[in-house]
C-alpha cells in the first residue's frame, strides 16, 4: 500500500508541477502595450487563446479605455478653459503688480524730465556764455 501512495503522490506533484508552468506560460504571454503620444494613451491587453493565437481586446477592455480616453480629453479641456478665464480676469498676474508697473512708470518719467531738465540746462549755459554782458559805471 505505501508503493501505491507513493506512486500517487509522485502523480499528483506531476500533475501541480505542470500547471504552475501552463499557469506561468499563460502568464508570459499575457501581454501589456502601452503606447503614449502627446496627448492620449491606449492600453491595449490581450490574452492567448486555447490554440496559443492572440485574441482581440475585450468589449470591457474597449469600454474602459474608451471612457478613459473621455476623461482625459475633458480634463484637458477643462484646464484650457480654466486658462483662458484666469487670463481673461487678469488673476494670473501677481497680487500687488498694478504697485510695481506705477513705480516702474514713475522712474521712467523721472528720468526724462531730468534728461529734458539737464538739456534746457545746457542750452542756457551756453547761450549766457556767448553773450556776455558788460556793465559799465561811472563814477
């Protein structure tokens, strides 16, 4: 009797051996792609059939990555828009710059009125130097 429980315990072990490596070839050929481009990315996944031939996604597969699709493309729009508003509205720019464009503008107009100051300046110097004036007393 202990021969013939060896023998099926020797079977069995056979047996589990070779379907974990059905199991683990199944696996292997079980296959992933994930192809990204700029602005979507597919998941495509499909498994070996009884004859080892690839079969065709799943409509379940079809669907989720369909709706996947759709979501991304309404997030990428909602954040177009949400751009474009801000921009509108003026909120990108920073709190208090309306502060630093007045400053801005004030130095520039400061510098130019010293620049048209230093050349009427100038020009005055120059004219008085030409025309002296002699004043004569008698005495």
């Amino acid at each position: 009797m202990s021969v013939d429980t060896q023998e099926q315990q020797q079977q069995q072990q056979q047996q589990d051996n070779n379907n974990n490596q059905n199991k683990e070839s199944i696996e292997k050929e079980t296959t992933n792609e994930i192809s990204a481009t700029n602005t979507e990315t597919t998941v495509t996944t499909t498994t070996p059939s009884a004859d080892g031939q690839q079969q065709p996604p799943t409509t379940t597969t079809k669907v989720i990555t369909f709706v996947s699709f759709c979501a991304f493309k309404v997030l990428a729009g909602a954040e177009y828009i949400g751009e474009t508003l801000a921009s509108i509205f003026g909120i990108t720019d920073s709190k208090y710059q309306y502060h630093v464009h007045e400053h801005t503008m004030k130095q520039e107009e400061k510098k130019r009125k010293l620049e048209r100051d230093g050349i009427e300046i100038s020009k005055m110097e120059s004219g008085s130097s030409s025309s002296s004036t002699t004043i004569t007393t008698n005495e």
